[in-house]
C-alpha cells in the first residue's frame, strides 16, 4: 500500500529489450491474469485493422512485425483490461479522504471505473448515481457558470472523434478553454516549428529513417517512452547509421538493444550498439552543444570558402529558402569555446566530434524529446535544433529532418481537430458556415493559464476527458488546496486518480470505454482513430468485452454534457453522430478537408493515411514565407544562474510507470527498484555535500520567488548524471515546481531543470 517495497539499486548491464523486457511483461501480466481479450488485443495491436495501442504515439509500420507491441504498450493494454473493478461497493467501503492517501499504483491497481458516480460530501464517498441523472445536474451547474471560466481539458489519448466533439461542444458554448496535454509536453514544439518553418509537427514520416544516414538525439528515453522506435533504430544501426546522442543520463534505449523477435540476439548473441556517440550535456546544456556544433561546421565552411575547398553548409538551400542566416552566422562565429564548454557541460573536442559526423552527413534525422521541450528557454533549444538542420538543407526532403516524438498516442491529432485554446489555429470560418454559430474569438486558457485561474479561484469548474491534471501540473501543494474550492469537477475516465479525490464543491466521475473495448452503437461496432507522430491518421477497433455493461463511449459522454448544457442546434445531431461514428468523421472532412479527404474510405489503410506536412517539401508557412534562423537568447535553456548548493532538476519517468500511471516499482534499466522517491545524483556533488549513497533527503525549491516548497524523504542514488544536474520522478516532485517557472512562449512546465537545493 505503499512505497516502500524492498529497494534494490543496482547496475543494470543488460540492453533494452531482450529478456529484460520479457519479464518486465510478464511481471505485470500474471498479476492481471491473461485473458483471453488481452491475448487478442496484443495480436492485434498496431496493426492494420487492428487496436491502437493506448501508449506512445510512435508509429504503426504498413508492414508490422508479428508482434508489433513492446513491454511497456502490453502493460498499458493489459492495465486497461484488468480484471480488477472499482464498482460502486467499492466506494462505499472507503472514504475519499482515505482513497486520497493512496499511492499512484494503489489507486491504478483497483481496476476500472464501472459506474457514474457523485461526490456526497456529508458521507466523504462517491455514490452511484444514474447517466441521465447525472447529465442534468452537471448540465445545471455548467450552465450557472461563465462558459469563459470553465476549463475543459483533454489529455491526449481520446480519439480524433470524441476529441472534435469536445472543442466544438466549447466553441458553441461559447469558449475554448481547452488546454490538451500538449501544454505540458509539445506545445513548445507546435509553437516553435510552426514558427522557424511553418509546421508544428515532425516533417518525417516513417520510411524517411530507411534512407538516413545520421540521428541526432536530443533528451528522449527511448527504450521506455517509445521502445517500438527501438526497432527503426536498430535497423538503422545495422545500416551503418551514425546515432549521435544528448542526454544528461545514459539511458540504456539510446546504448544497446537486444531485438526480442531475434532468435540469435536472445540466444545471447551481441545486442546491438545503438549510439554512436553519447554526450552527457547539463541540464538545459543543449543550446551551446548545438551551438558549437553549428560554430564548427559555420567556421569549416568559411575556411573551405578561403581555401577553395567542397562547401560545408548547403549555401544554395540557405540562399533561396532561408532568412536570417547571416546574423545567426555571425553570432555562432563570435561564440566562446570558453562558454560553449561550460554552459553545456561537454568538452570542445566532444562537441567537434559530434559536429564531424554531421559535416559528412548526407541525411540528418533530429529526434527530441522533453529534455529540449521542458525548459524554461525550451524554444530557444529546438530554435538550435531548427538552426543546426537548416545549415546543410536537412528538412524538407527524403531521409532527413526533425523527428519529435509525440507522447500520448493521440495527442498530435487532438490539436489537428480544434483542442486548442488559440482562435488561429480554430477553423472558425469553416465552423461558423457549417454549423451556424458564432465561434468565441477570445483566447481561451492553456495549463498554465488555467492554473493560476483555478489557484486564483476564478475558475468556475473543470471537465477532465482523460488525464490527471492535478497530479500532472506544476505548483501541486497550491494546485490541491485550490482544487477543492471549485464549484464544479467533472471527470471521464477509465481509471481512479488522484484528480478525482479533491472533489470540488460538486464532483462527477464519468466511467468510459477503454479504446481495446468493443463500442456498440445504434449503426454497429465503432471504430475510431488517432494521429500518430509522422501525421499519420489510422482507424482502430475495439474487440474485448467492455469492463462492466454500464460503461458509456466517449463520444456518448461528451454528447451527453453538450446536450445538458447547450440549446438544440439542428446542424449538430449529438445523438446520430453517437450512433455512427463515420458520420462524426465525415463532419471533421467537411471541416479540414485538405487534411481528412476521404476520411471514412481511406480509415483502415496500411500505415495509416498522411494528412499532409508542407515543410516536408520546403513550402514554408511562416511569416517570411521561409524556413527562419533565429538567434538564441540564453545559451542554457535553465533560464536560472548557477549558484553554490542550486541544482537542476530533472523531473521524469521511470520504466514503470504511464504519466501519472504508476504500473509498478522497478525502473529496470535505471537500477532502481522498489521505491520512486529517489533523487540520482553524480559522486562528486553527494561527497561535496557531505552525504552517502543511501542517505534519506529533503529538496526544496530554490526558485527566487521565495515561496516554500519541499519534498521529503528522497533517498540520494550515486548515479552518472554531470554534476549540478540531479534526476528524480515525475509526479512525486511537482510540489517542486512553481506554475511561473515554463517555457517562455509554449508555456510548458519547465520540468527538466527546476532550481532545487537540498534542505540542511
Ligand atoms: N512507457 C511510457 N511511455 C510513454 C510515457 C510514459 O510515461 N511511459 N509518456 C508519454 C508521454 S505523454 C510523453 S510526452 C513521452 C515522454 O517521453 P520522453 O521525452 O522520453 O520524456 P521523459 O521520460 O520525461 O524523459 C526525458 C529525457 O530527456 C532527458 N533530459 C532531461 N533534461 C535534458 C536536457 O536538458 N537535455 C537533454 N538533451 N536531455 C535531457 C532525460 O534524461 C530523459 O532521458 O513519452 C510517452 N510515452
Ligand atoms: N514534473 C513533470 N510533470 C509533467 C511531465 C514531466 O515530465 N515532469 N510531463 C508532462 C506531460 S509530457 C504530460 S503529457 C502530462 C500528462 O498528463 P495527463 O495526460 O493529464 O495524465 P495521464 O497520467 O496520462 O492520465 C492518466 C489518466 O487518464 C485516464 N485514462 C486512461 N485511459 C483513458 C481513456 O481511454 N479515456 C479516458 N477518458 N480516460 C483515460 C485514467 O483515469 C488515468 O488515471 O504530464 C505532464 N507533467
Ligand atoms: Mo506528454
């Protein structure tokens, strides 16, 4: 019950992969038992007609392996399709006071939500409470609020469907507070990219990584957050690609592999080296290592130029597709070595090897992750990344360009139909002709936003379609405690989470079909379908038995509120739309018909349909009509200055855990096992302070607003991470990070370096 299990630490020598990533399987599966739904659904995953596994948002090959899934996709399966319920007994049995004091795993463990239920505060339960019953009142309550200070957030797993759905319910209700999980993740992306070359998503798609011949990898944990990459990666290892890594922690994705679906690499043959090259960079370290990699391959240039020698830099690409190269030239000339090395942590000749390899580089993947996204100057590291690709024409042609990769395996496609509180990116016109209403124009709230609105007490409610918002955010001590005092909570989901134990004045918990379930509606059985991080747009069906009979769909639920809250519109027919799906595809269509022609036809194709990318053949939707350079404004994306005793924090996940998900206590390939709250630190910092390997710790925030913030009983690692940079999980360590320290533009949580000191 909680969380303290016997802790292990200790070296982990094996690659990703392997048997490794067969037991890590099959620990999780024998306690769920193996049924005979979870056996289909894994057979089924990611394939062609198949179920989209409910992950990560890598892609689903046109071509799949026989299995298509990894460890950590079975274990997200298999948790959906627990055995276990959490029916309303169960909330009779327990207080939500006491539920509140669960852990993470404990509440996740339960199993699945069965039944609509509503907060009774004179008894502190939950109690059953009809759909219907509970449609009407949250449609009274929402219907008292100011539409503007509602929040209505989506994480990123619901369908392209439901997802539509939910932004149009707000537009005609006269708001878009639809702050998505992006805002915590990829935003900084979406704005950046947009910006520098008029795409907001990765300008690859999946066979670009058949004709690369180098990866730059930036602050991504592949072999947990995305192991089917592992795949892509291996076969582009044994190509003889070069996989340039950037990571403050030598995550073992991005070092070897072992192939489970190769007989010889489990027999114990050689797993395969997957990097290269691997630069431990500081926290926020990847502005200068990039910088001093665009610096030597800039001053190369300029001496080929003296010297009359072959050209470094793609000048043709840069003259007629740029702007603002020479002011970007000029600034990476003038740099310091002195201050490149320094800021990001590694040596010049490290920097100037990594920097060779893409000199000689025909084709140049760059792939990213939150380590560049999560940083108070996080734009300014993918700015660099822009920058660095531009210098020899590595986007928007075959086999090079950048490669985010998405979390949530819809969360791409969430933002393609309307989640998003921007009127610019809303397709406002085409709403207002088609369903005759007149769609709000007013920004509404991202996450950040939203939380200050709520820590204020302006917000006048939440709707949650998915996701754990209060366990994800930022500022949690202040976020908990001004959570209660909203008028209204309302949450769809699959899963018992923390979120829904502060019940707010009024609290709802709405239980919905997971996406392995079979959906039955009116028309037949449902499919759905979800954008993955190449844009590619898949339909998946459902097959095993939903947890309980009275469950309903997420377009069924999302109907159910819009039609409470709003008056009839004879353009929009919740009720048929919930009936057929495909007629809900076929509204989107009209909408975005560049992106979703043919939507209903083109649903099951192999490798899923692309929506389109026009970076991905240089025609750049930006303001200059160009692919732009811009200067960065600090040289570490930290935004806050060294000091004796301030540390970097990264906040991140464990091999073990979804998000806010925790499926269980073994961070394999780490070498952490049995607890999370643990704070990896490098030798030199641990004797500087005085302490040992093992010792228990308090962090507190060292931020310079002055507010206190503190986390309790961290027990210090000895792990090889740089100095000054220390590594725990995320969410235990978000009481540690104040709502104001995000990404400058994007406003993302700036999670990857949070100034902490240890508390003496
Ligand atoms: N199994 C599993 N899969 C998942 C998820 C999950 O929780 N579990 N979550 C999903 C979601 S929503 C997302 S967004 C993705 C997240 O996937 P990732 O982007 O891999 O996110 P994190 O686990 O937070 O790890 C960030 C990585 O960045 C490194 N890093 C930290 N700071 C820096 C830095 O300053 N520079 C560099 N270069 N590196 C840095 C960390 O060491 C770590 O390897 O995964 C998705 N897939
Ligand atoms: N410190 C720190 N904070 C972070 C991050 C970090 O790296 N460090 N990462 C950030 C990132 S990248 C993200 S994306 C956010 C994640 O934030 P969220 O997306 O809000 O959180 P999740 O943990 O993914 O949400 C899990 C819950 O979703 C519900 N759920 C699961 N499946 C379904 C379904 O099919 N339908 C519905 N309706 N509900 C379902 C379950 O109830 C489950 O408890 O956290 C962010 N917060
Ligand atoms: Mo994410």
């Amino acid at each position: 019950m909680s969380d303290d299990k016997d802790v292990v630490i200790k070296e982990y020598t094996a690659p990703a992969g392997g048997w490794g990533s067969m037991k890590g399987m099959s620990r999780i599966l024998p306690k769920e038992g193996i049924s005979p739904d979870l056996l289909d659904a894994l057979r089924r995953q990611n394939k062609p007609e198949g179920v989209m596994c409910v992950s990560c948002a890598w892609g689903k090959p046109a071509k799949p392996h026989i299995a298509e899934f990894c460890e950590n996709g079975a274990k997200a399966t298999a948790w959906e399709l627990t055995g276990l319920r959490v029916t309303p007994d169960f909330f009779q049995q327990h207080t939500v006071s006491e539920l509140e004091s669960w852990p993470d795993y404990d509440l996740e463990q339960a199993g699945r939500l069965t039944h609509p239920m509503r907060y009774d505060a004179a008894t502190d339960k939950y109690v059953a409470v009809g759909w219907q019953e509970a449609f009407d009142a949250i449609g009274t309550t929402l219907k008292a609020c100011d539409p503007t200070k509602v929040v209505l957030y989506a994480s990123g797993r619901a369908s392209l469907e439901t997802s539509f759905m939910y932004g149009l319910f707000a537009r005609m209700w006269g708001q878009q507070n639809l702050p998505d999980s992006s805002n915590m993740c990829h935003e900084t992306t979406s704005v950046g990219m947009k910006n520098a070359i008029g795409s907001p998503v990765a300008t690859i798609q999946m066979e670009d990584y058949d004709k690369c011949d180098a990866i730059f990898a930036f602050g991504q944990n592949v072999g947990t957050n995305a192991p089917r990459m592992l795949h892509t990666l291996k076969d582009c290892a044994d190509r003889g690609v070069e996989i340039v890594t950037f990571n403050p922690l030598r995550e073992r994705g991005w070092e070897r592999f072992a192939d489970p679906q190769n007989p010889v690499q489990m027999a114990g043959g050689k797993p395969t080296q997957i990097s290269s090259q691997y630069h431990q960079v500081k926290a926020g370290g990847d502005i200068a290592a990039l910088l001093g990699m665009c610096k030597y391959v800039i001053e190369a240039d300029d001496r080929a130029v003296a010297e009359g020698g072959a050209r470094v830099l793609d000048h043709h690409f840069i003259e007629q597709h740029t702007v603002r190269f020479d002011e970007f030239a000029t600034f990476c000339r003038n740099a310091h070595w002195d201050e490149i090395v320094h800021e990001s942590g590694l040596s010049r000749n490290a920097i100037e090897g990594a920097a060779r390899v893409y000199a000689k580089a025909e084709r140049v993947i760059a792939v990213y992750g939150m380590g560049i996204t999560q940083h108070r100057y996080g734009m300014d590291s993918l700015y660099m990344l822009i920058n660095f690709l531009l210098l020899r024409g590595n986007i928007g042609r075959e086999g090079a360009g950048p490669g985010p990769v998405r979390g949530h395996s819809n969360v791409q496609g969430q933002r393609t139909v309307g989640i998003t509180e921007k009127t610019e990116l809303a397709p406002v016109e085409r709403l207002k002709e088609l369903f005759e209403f007149e769609p709000p124009t007013e920004k509404g709230w991202d996450t950040v936003e939203a939380c200050r609105e709520i820590i204020a007490g302006t917000a006048q409610g939440f709707v949650q379609l998915g996701g754990n918002f209060l366990r994800a955010t930022p500022e949690h001590a202040a976020m908990k405690k001004a959570w209660a005092n909203l008028p209204i909570t309302v949450h769809i989901a699959t899963k018992l989470n923390k979120s829904h134990l502060v019940p707010g004045k009024q609290s709802y918990i709405l239980p919905c079909l997971g996406r392995m379930e079979q959906d039955m509606q009116a028309s037949g059985r449902q499919a759905v379908s979800m954008e993955d991080s190449f844009s590619h747009i898949y339909g998946s069906v459902g097959k095993a038995t939903p947890a309980a009979e009275t469950l309903l769909s997420e377009p069924a639920i999302v109907a159910g509120i819009a039609k409470a809250v709003l008056p009839p519109n004879p353009n929009v027919d919740w009720n048929a739309w919930v009936g057929d799906y495909g007629l809900v595809r076929h509204a989107i269509e009209n909408v975005y018909p560049d992106k979703f022609a043919n939507y209903n036809e083109r649903l099951f194709e192999p490798g899923g349909f692309w929506k389109g990318n026009p970076a991905a053949h240089r025609e750049w939707q930006t303001e200059s009509g160009k692919a732009e350079f811009n200067v960065p404004r600090a040289l570490n994306s930290s935004g806050f200055a060294e000091k004796d005793g301030r540390f970097r924090l990264v906040t991140l996940r464990s091999n073990d855990q979804f998000n806010t998900t925790i499926y269980g206590y073994d961070d394999r390939f780490r070498g952490i096992k049995g607890t999370r709250m643990v704070v990896m630190m490098n030798r030199a910092d641990i004797l500087r302070l005085g302490r040992n390997d093992g010792d228990t710790i308090a962090l507190e925030s060292d931020a310079d607003d002055g507010v206190e913030r503190v986390v309790d009983g961290l027990r210090i690692v000895e792990y090889n991470i740089p100095e000054g940079t220390i590594a725990g999980y995320y969410p235990e360590l978000n009481y540690l990070i104040p709502l104001e320290h995000h990404a400058l533009e994007s406003h993302v949580p700036a999670a990857k370096s949070v100034p902490v000191r240890i508390r003496t």
